[in-house]
C-alpha cells in the first residue's frame, strides 16, 4: 500500500484535520494517518492510483485546523 509524504503542518495538527481535508476534497482510499513530530505526516491508501491523487489534489495546498 502507498504511502504519501505531508509535510509543512502547522505543530498543533492532527489526525482528524488531515482526514478532514481529504474528505473535504473528496480524496477516497486512504487507511491510516500518521502525524509525526516536526509537522508531517503519512497517510496511506489503498492504491496507487488513489494517493497519485491525494498529491495532485493537495500539493501546494494547506490545512488549518
């Protein structure tokens, strides 16, 4: 399963803004969400098609809590 690197979160991110903004963008397939100190994040999909999506959908974008 893919994984996708976020990085440049604000500190006080969590997991429930991450899958909030995937699902504001309606970006299906993924697993799991794992916040790391440092402000990033993985995220892992189902498929590769799905997370090929995540990062067009989300680069250069941002999220606020």
């Amino acid at each position: 399963m893919p994984k996708v690197y976020i990085g440049g979160l604000p500190l006080d991110c969590d997991q429930d803004t991450i899958i909030n903004l995937l699902e504001e963008r309606q970006i299906d397939g993924h697993q799991s969400v794992e916040i790391k100190r440092g402000g990033y994040a993985f995220v892992q999909f189902r498929e590769e098609r799905q997370a090929v999506n995540a990062v067009t959908e989300l680069n250069g974008s941002s999220a606020q809590n």
